[in-house]
C-alpha cells in the first residue's frame, strides 16, 4: 500500500521531530517501502485557512497517510474528513501540544479539544517512545497507540577534551531549561570545565536573549559558547570533543541526542520523569548517566559537581555509555516497527 507521510515545512529547526521523520523515511524506501513525502508549509500548530486548505489538497484521495503530529493535532476536521473518505489515517505524535509549549496558556483549553478529536479520528496514534504513549493516554483516554522508537546511527567514540566539554545541544526554549543548567554551573566555576550550547534560537527568542545574557554575565569570555546551530562536520566535531552531554528538559518525548551521545561513548545527565529516562536506559547494564529533576538546581549543581570532581565516576559513566553502544536500535528496527503499522 502506498503510503504519503505529511510533513511539515519552513519551521525553525532543526528539531528531533524533523529529524526524526527524516531518518525514519530513509530506513523505509531503504527497506523497499514505497513511501512519498507532501510538504505542507504553513505555521504550525496555528495553521491559518490556506494553511488548511493545502492540508485538504494533500490528503485528498490518498491510500495511506502518516501525518505529522503538529498539522493534525490543529487540524481535526481535515483528519476526520480524509478517514471518513477511507483514507487510513495515521497520525505520528511526537509530544502534545500542550507540553510543547506551542499554545499560551489562555488557548490550552481549544487545543486540547483540537488534539483531542484529530488523535480519536485517527486510524493509530504512533508514538516516538513508551514515554510519548503514556502520556497521551493519560490526557485523552484510550487511543490506538503505536510506539516506534528512535534508531540510532553508528557514530566514532568521542575524543573528548581537557578541561571536559559539556555539551547542551537543544533547542534554546524553555521547556529545554538551558537556564537551569547554566545557573548549576555557576557554583561549579572553580572547577574545570567548558561548556557549548548549540541549537536553533528562533523558537523563543526572548528565552533565546536571557540564555546569552545569563551566560556572558555569569562566566568568564570563552567559558560558556552559546553557538547557535549546528549540523554536518560542524556539529561531529563538537560531538568528537564532547565529555558529557546535559539534557535537562523539563519535558522530553524521547531525547534523540541522549541515544546519539550514547553512540559516540558520551554519557549524559538527563530530566527525571521525562522521556530521556527511556533513552538513558536502552543499555542492559547501569545507565551511562543520571536522571535530575529538571529545576532542582542544588541537585543537579551536586550531580555536576561529583562528576567534575571524580575521575573515577567520569571513567565508569564513559564504560557505561561504551559498553551500550552496541545495544542501541538502529533506524531499521524503527522501519521494520512502522511496516508492521502500514501493512494492513
């Protein structure tokens, strides 16, 4: 059955949900599966009525169709019409809108309702991680879940630096919470250490302003780089040179980085209740890092601080994240998940 995955595009990125699709539908049509890709340009999720008429053209008279998350959670009645039309319906939900930060406060109440009946119009919900289909059941009652997982590329061990490199590689957003790691290191400037954040800006640049001024007013010149994105040989060499990778968001679907860092033998410190616990423990021995509560600065101050502090806890996380790195799915496991879901 041909299947079209509806994407959207002209967003600030990259993010893991772009890239997510991406490697997902390389590893499909690697696997012979006969997938198209429709770009849908518009503002997502506050799509405007162009935006959803380009949405209606690009369902329209199609087979199979996984679309992604941020057009169909705003866009109910255009899903409903196509799965009433016999088109299979499949919505690829990478995190909640409501989590996302994507919708003020004062509207959470329609895009809930919005979110609520495009995901029950839908013929499955497939979710990146165990994590993203707890919580949508939770908000929204019974669905038809899915889960398909990230894979992971095979990826060189990293260098490393002297003094350790941190490396925040996220998007600068609140929910990312650069601030909060960056108020922990600074009771840590006694200690040696450099830190990079690297990541698209553009989604909140408010939050984006506060990083940078945080950061140039906290640190010495050069102590703490806030570069920007990143992406080919670039990012591989702050990958290459990277000790330990920090992703304390405040909500994470799965954390694509915390696999990727794994990969690279770099372990990580992550936030607790997110889904980046489920990526920090896809090894079959004691996880290559730590879970922290996201706003638990002293904790996570004294997370860092043990770290900084004790070669000997750097060398056990290093074996932990070394020794995972055969255990990681790789991006055919996810396309062989999601041939499972588009075979009727």
């Amino acid at each position: 059955m041909a299947t079209t995955f509806i994407i959207p595009t002209g967003l600030p990125g990259p993010s893991g949900g772009s890239r997510y699709n991406k490697a997902l539908i390389r590893a499909l049509e690697a696997a012979g599966c006969s997938v198209s890709v429709c770009g849908v340009p518009g503002p997502w999720p506050r799509p405007e009525a162009r935006d959803l008429e380009r949405l209606r053209a690009a369902l329209a008279g199609r087979e199979q169709v996984v679309v992604d998350g941020l057009i169909a959670s705003s866009a109910p009645d255009e899903i409903q019409a196509a799965a009433a039309s016999g088109t299979r319906v499949h919505v690829l939900f990478h995190l909640s809108l409501l989590v996302d930060g994507a919708v003020p406060p004062d509207g959470s109440g329609r895009a809930a309702a919005l979110e609520r009946r495009a995901l029950q119009s839908a013929h499955t919900v497939i979710c990146t991680s165990n994590w993203a289909a707890r919580d949508v059941v939770n908000r929204y009652g019974p669905l038809p879940t899915r889960v398909v997982s990230p894979g992971t590329d095979q990826a060189p061990l990293a260098v490393g630096s002297a003094p350790p490199q941190l490396l925040l590689l996220a998007s600068v957003t609140p929910r990312k919470n650069q601030l909060a790691i960056l108020r922990a290191l600074a009771a840590l400037t006694e200690l040696d250490w450099q830190a990079l954040l690297v990541g698209p800006d553009a989604a909140d640049p408010d939050y984006a302003q506060r990083v940078r001024l945080f950061a140039e007013a906290a640190f010495p010149p050069g102590r703490v780089q806030v570069l920007g994105s990143r992406t080919g040989p670039g990012l591989e060499r702050i990958w290459s040179a990277s000790d330990l990778l920090l992703l304390v968001s405040r909500a994470e679907t799965f954390g694509m980085v915390v696999t990727e860092a794994v990969a690279r033998g770099i372990p990580a410190i992550v936030g607790a209740g997110t889904g980046a616990e489920e990526a920090l423990a896809l090894g079959p021995h004691a996880p290559p890092g730590i879970a922290v509560a996201p706003d638990d600065t002293a904790a996570l101050e004294e997370v860092l601080r043990g770290w900084l502090s004790d070669p000997a806890q750097r060398a056990a996380w290093r074996r932990s994240a070394e020794g995972a790195r055969g255990m990681l799915p790789t991006w055919d496991d996810s396309a062989d998940l999601m041939l499972r879901i588009l075979t009727p």
